[in-house]
C-alpha cells in the first residue's frame, strides 16, 4: 500500500459544450460561465479540493482557455500547480496517462483526482468524504471510480453495475453499460445495483500506467511521449504535438476501466448533475414552478421553461416544455424533450463554414 501525503486533483477542461450552444461558445464554454450559482463551474469544482488532503489543482485544457483559467483562478484567490495545454481533443484516455505523469512528479507513488469541470454538485461535503474514503482503496492498487446513486431512470448517462463487496461502501466493477433505453434504466434504478457513470476517478498513478500499457498500450506510448517531449514555461506545459496527433481518441472508460480486474466502484449521493443538455440545465434550476428565467423576461401562459438573454426582450406566449435562448446576437429556440439534437446545429454551421458563430 502507498503511503500518500496528498492527492493531485487534475481537472478536465477541454469541452466546448456543444449542447448547451449559443449559451456555451468555443471562446467562453460551459464549465467558464457560471450556469448554476455565481461562480463559474470551473470555480466550484476548484472550491471542492479546499482542505490539506490536496495539492494545488492541475488544468488539461486547450490554448485558448488558458489564461481565462488562470483569471478565474484570481479571481477565487486560488494557486495553479499546473496547466497542460493540449494541441487538439484527444477524449479523456490521453488525459488520464498525461495527469499520472504530471502526478508522478509532485508527489512519487501519487494518488491522482481525474475529474470534468462542467459538473455541478450540490453537496461538496459529502464528495470530500467520498475521496477520503476512495484513497486507501486506491492506494491499494484499485482503480476507483465513483458512482452516483440514481433518483430517475436517467437514459442520457452511462450505468456501472456493482459486483462483489470489497470494503465497506466500496465494490468491484461487475460491468460498464451504455445510455440505456427508458425502460432499461427502470430496472437498473430499481434493481438497487446500477449506478450512473460520473466519470470522476481515483487512481494511484504507476497503477493507472501500468494496466494503460496492458489495454491501450498506444494511449499510454503517444500520451508519454507527448508529455515528455513537452515545452514548459511559467507553469504551462504545451504537449508535444506530433506525437499527441497519433494518440487514439478514446474515453478513458473504454480504454482501461471496462478492461481492467482492478475497477472498483465507490456508491455516492453527492448531489451530482452533469449539465450536459439545457434539460439538464432546467431541472436543475427551475423554481417549483417550472420556470428558470435569466434576463429581460415576459411569459404569459408559458410553462415548464427555460428562457435566457443576455439583452434583447423575450416574450413568450402559450408555450410548454421550452427552451429559449439570447446570447451576443445568437437566438436558439427548442423543445427541451429534443434538447441532446443542439448539437447537430453546431455541426450545421460548422458545414456551412459559419464557425464565427459558435
């Protein structure tokens, strides 16, 4: 067993939310805009590692969001340890090799934190415990994931079936299931065995190395080369390039955890959302009206809506069910049952070679 002094929280910033578009751009996207509370996503996940357990977080994240990073870090008074700069998207296999290196070298034998910026979790404490209660595992050698316990049949996340009891509250991974229809999801949640897939992780970093080489042995070869061949200056590491481009892009799930005998799931209710979709965004901001209104707002018999602008007036009549969005010139109106089909709007101005917009 490691004899850990602390963890390196390592946190994923390179999405652009395609989803959650025009309220989420390529220059400022979700998890740099401050969807649920006052503070930026980025921001609250940073809050979250506030006690002596962790070193200074470590940033993945692309070059343009850099220094917005390192202003919203000033702004919370909070240290950088580290910003990995990624030349391109790579999935989060690449980051998990790049974030046990970078670990290896704060602290030798390091236990690591992989977590997304762009989740909102409304109960800090109770994930602080969690972490806390991960480490010994994680110590031990096993790759630990946390899974949240459901409250609906949720069809847009991933399930992680629970095998044998390991410790207390900690269990083998039985398996790893993909978004499941409705009425699939109905008897994962009253099955009592399933969880929904975080994508939070807890692992000891020669741990995570070693059973890399074994799985993905490609993810793990680029991922090191590009780390090792990277430039560095003031704090920043730019990953090498040319061996990045080779790395393939695959989610760290597919690439180690869903292959491995070392997976363990920890059960958590931490208040978890993962503002994937304006539905998602809606639930999780409504009133118990149903309304969640930003900005120069008039409904008239309107229900169950999520209505957001940035200046000009919204007016909206005799609407269900709705999402309306006004950001810098930028009008999306949808039915939030449709609201995982925004990104193919994404995809259409990027054919239509209007990526100005976006």
């Amino acid at each position: 067993m490691l004899n850990v002094e602390k963890i390196t929280p390592v946190i994923m910033s390179g999405g652009a939310g395609s989803r959650l578009w025009p309220l989420s751009l390529q220059a400022e996207p979700k998890q740099l805009l401050p969807l649920v509370t006052d503070k930026t996503m980025l921001q609250e996940t940073v809050a979250r590692f506030d006690n002596d357990l962790y070193h200074d977080p470590v940033f993945i994240c692309n070059a343009s969001h850099a220094d917005l990073i390192t202003a919203q870090m000033a702004q919370i008074d909070r240290k950088i340890g580290a910003i990995i700069i990624e030349p391109e998207g790579r999935n989060t296999a690449s980051c998990a090799v790049v974030a046990a290196l970078h670990a290896e070298k704060i602290e030798k034998n390091s236990l690591f934190l992989l977590v997304p910026a762009d989740h909102h979790i409304s109960k800090p404490h109770a994930f602080r415990r969690a972490v806390a209660a991960g480490a010994p595992v994680a110590a031990k050698g096993h790759l630990v994931t946390f899974g949240m316990v459901p409250d609906h049949p949720a069809t847009g996340f991933g399930y992680i079936r629970k095998g044998d009891n390991l410790a207390p509250g900690t269990f083998n991974v039985e398996e790893f299931v993909e978004k499941p229809p409705k009425s699939v999801a109905e008897t994962y949640v009253s099955s009592g065995r399933y969880f929904w897939n975080s994508g939070i992780f807890l692992f000891d970093s020669k741990t995570l190395i070693s059973e890399m080489q074994s799985h993905s042995p490609d993810v793990e070869k680029y991922s090191r080369m590009s780390y090792e061949t990277a430039n560095a200056d003031s704090g920043r590491i730019y990953l090498d390039a040319e061996p990045f481009s080779k790395i393939p892009s695959v989610p760290v799930d597919k690439a180690v955890m869903e292959q491995t005998q070392k997976a363990v799931v920890i059960p958590c209710d931490l208040g978890w959302h993962d503002i994937g979709s304006f539905k998602a965004l809606h639930e999780l901001k409504a009133g118990d009206d149903g309304m969640a209104i930003s900005g120069a707002v008039i409904t008239e018999n309107t229900t169950q809506a999520l209505i957001d602008t940035d200046g000009p007036l919204v007016s909206v009549v005799g609407l269900d069910n709705i999402a309306v969005i006004v950001k810098e010139g930028r009008v999306l109106v949808l039915n939030l049952d449709a609201a995982q089909d925004v990104k193919a709007i994404v995809e259409t101005l990027k054919a239509q070679d209007k990526t100005d917009l976006l």
